[in-house]
C-alpha cells in the first residue's frame, strides 16, 4: 500500500515520546526522574470538577453547537475584558479540542500551498508539522540566547520574502520560558503591518508570568486597532486550571476567519467534549484562587532550578520570565566522550542521562536546536530536587 506522503513526512512529538518512554522505565521499577511533562501536576480544581459532575447528573452529555456553547463563549468574552481589556462578541470565538486545535483549524484556514509561516526557534515541536500538514511552510527565525531567544527586527527582516502570509508568537515561551514586553510587541505588530501578515498569538501560558504577575497581560492586540484585526490569539484551560486532559482551548479573532474555522471543525471533531465545555465555563468565571497558588508554587521552583544549574561551571541557563520551562545550554558537554558513547547533540546527552542517572529531559534538537536540552518545573519539588542533583552529578567530572 502506498502511504501519503504528506504523512509520512510529519516527525512524532519527541516530547511525548520521550515522556513516554520515561514513564515506561518507571512503570517497570526503574527509578527514574521525568523533568519533561508538558502538564501541571496540580490537580484539576475541585469547583471545577464539581460542575463536570453536575453537568454529567444534569444529562448535558449530548452534542453541541461544533463552535461551541455559548456559555463556554461567554465566559470567553469576559475573560478578556477582565484580563486583557479586549473585546471579543460570540461570532470572534471558537471553541475546540485543545489549543492544538485551534492551531490547526487557523492554519488550515489561512494557508494555501507553498505559503510560509515565521516561526520561532527554539520552537514548540508541533508548529512545523501543523503547518507542514496544511501544505504550509515553516520558515524558522532564530533568536539569540542573550536576547531570550527572542525576536527582532532584523531577525525578522532576514526571513520576510513574498511567500509570508503569517507570523506565531508564543509568549510566554514554550520551550524556553521567555516573555515578550510592550514594545517588542509593537515591533512585532509593525513588521505584519508593514509586510501585511496575519499574526497567529499563542498565548495558552498567559498566567505563568512570574517578573509581571501583579500587572494585566498585554497580548499583541492590545498594541493597536490594526494588530487587533491581524492577530488570532490562541488559549485553553489546559495549562492554568491544570485541565490538560479535559481539551478545550480556544481562539478569538477576525470574524470571518473564526466562521471558516468553525467550518472545518464541523465536519472534522465537531464539537468539543460537552462535559469539559461546562467545567470550563466554571474554570473562567469561577474562583482563581488555585491559579494563585500554582503560579507562586512554580515561581519557587524555577528559582531553584535556576540557581542550582548556574552554580556548576559546564551547565547554564538564562532565568526564564514565564511558562514552566528551563533550557539549559549544555554546549560545553559536546564532544565528551562517556563510556565510549560521544556526546554530538541534545539527544545524545539526554539518551546518557537516562541511562546512567534515570533523569528524562527533552532533546533541544525537537525544538529546532542541539545544544539545549529542556527540563519541565511542572512537577513536584522533591522530583525536582533528585533530579537536579542527579543531572549536575552526572556532568561534575567535565566540570
């Protein structure tokens, strides 16, 4: 049988693989340390749950609009007046199957084949193969360490060509943690206005913003009318109400884009789970307490991790401003020679890591670059603390 070649060519999530396997290791009694997940280990929080159990007693269990009810989009709408002082009506929503979703659904709706995509890099693992599944193309922009990873203008200048149709931003970054600022947001915004380029915004880690907590999350569409119109700003539940197997994200944006996509998603998926739909209105409008706590409890562990790493003089790490992600830069670890094995790149590193120490840590080759390797703070500070030790005393002896 021949196979797509469109198929073929889409590379697995390497997170979730390695995610995987550690596991695995773990469920047959090694004892092995994951700093890879992508998820808060917090449980969901009881209101929450407590109003999915309703909705289960009340019979809401039936399908529902494929955009989504309009509870949910409510709730929706008033988190971004009350968040981000931005106005969203129901025909601006649509809700989905996680954020990955409303990823897809806007790609497959802005691209024609053979149009490209600005994307980060370092760079979360599934942007190029969504846009590559769209017949899209991925055009990668690299940003520096010193400057947090981030773009500029003339990083972006450098990638621009008649082909760009769009530009993602992640901010807070997934995997290297940064934050984008007001005025690198408005350079942003001015390059897709001057290069007329749609701007695809995914902010799912909005509430893991540890240096502005107290101050109100500026998204690029708050920076003007016209970066109001341009950009599709990507969220979900999954990340800040620790909601990660419930899928329901969303996006908000230009009318008729949002129309288009919930055209698509009505003869793929349809609509979102009906139960979490429901437990998600209540993770909006209900008490953020729990937010609160995670947030803070993260902050601690990030600065922990932080030190420790930096206190070696082989590993460093820049102190990232959000998400719960650490790249460390293991550059001076290349070419070491380990019981034969040749450290070339992230992943043979990570591979000996797991091995010697049993210390799971995501390849910074699935994000597009061989010299970093991420580690999640999204677990528990013993974890943490064991396998922070481990790793700096499996690197000492190169120190």
């Amino acid at each position: 049988m021949i196979f797509s070649k469109k198929s073929e060519k889409v590379l697995p999530s390497i997170t979730l693989e390695v995610t995987s396997g550690a596991k695995q290791m773990k469920k047959d009694g090694a004892d092995t340390i994951i700093l890879g997940a992508g998820e808060p280990d917090f449980n969901t929080p009881e209101n929450i749950r407590n109003i999915a159990i309703k909705a289960i007693n009340d019979g809401l269990t039936k399908y529902t609009p494929a955009s989504g009810i309009d509870e949910l989009k409510l709730a929706v709408a008033k988190k971004f007046k009350r968040d981000n002082d931005l106005i969203y009506s129901n025909s601006q929503i649509i809700i989905s199957t996680g954020a990955k979703q409303c990823l897809w659904n806007v790609f497959e709706t802005i691209l024609n084949p053979g149009d490209e995509v600005i994307i980060p890099k370092p760079y979360w693992v599934s942007y190029p193969e969504l846009i590559r599944l769209v017949d899209g193309v991925p055009v990668f922009a690299f940003g520096d360490e010193e400057n947090d990873f981030k773009y500029t203008r003339p990083i972006l200048e450098d990638v621009i060509s008649s082909k760009t149709k769009a530009i993602l931003i992640n901010t807070p970054n997934n995997p290297t943690g940064a934050v984008y600022g007001k005025d690198e947001l408005a350079m942003i915004a001015d390059f897709a206005r001057t290069h007329d380029l749609m701007i695809i915004s995914d902010e799912i880690y909005e509430k893991f913003n540890y240096e502005n907590e107290n101050e109100k999350y500026t998204s690029i569409a708050n920076i003007s009318s016209d970066s109001y119109n341009r950009t599709i700003i990507i969220q979900g539940v999954s990340k800040t109400y620790s909601m990660t197997g419930w899928r329901i994200g969303y996006a908000v944006g230009n009318e008729k884009i949002i129309s288009l996509m919930a055209s698509i998603q009505s003869h793929t998926t349809s609509n979102p789970n009906s139960i979490a739909q429901y437990a998600a209105v209540e993770a909006l409008n209900g008490d953020q307490t729990s937010v609160k706590i995670m947030v803070n409890e993260f902050k601690n562990r990030r600065d922990y991790i932080v030190e420790r790493i930096n206190d070696t003089n082989i590993l460093s790490c820049k102190k990232p401003k959000g998400a719960f992600y650490i790249m460390i830069n293991i550059s001076k670890m290349l070419g070491k020679v380990i019981d034969g094995h040749t450290i070339n790149n992230s992943i043979d590193f990570s591979n000996i890591l797991l091995e010697k120490v049993k210390v799971a840590v995501i390849p910074g080759d699935g994000f597009g670059v061989s010299n970093y390797v991420r580690i999640s703070y999204a677990t528990s500070m013993d974890n943490i603390k064991e396998g922070v030790k481990r790793i700096i005393n499996f690197v000492k002896d190169y120190e």
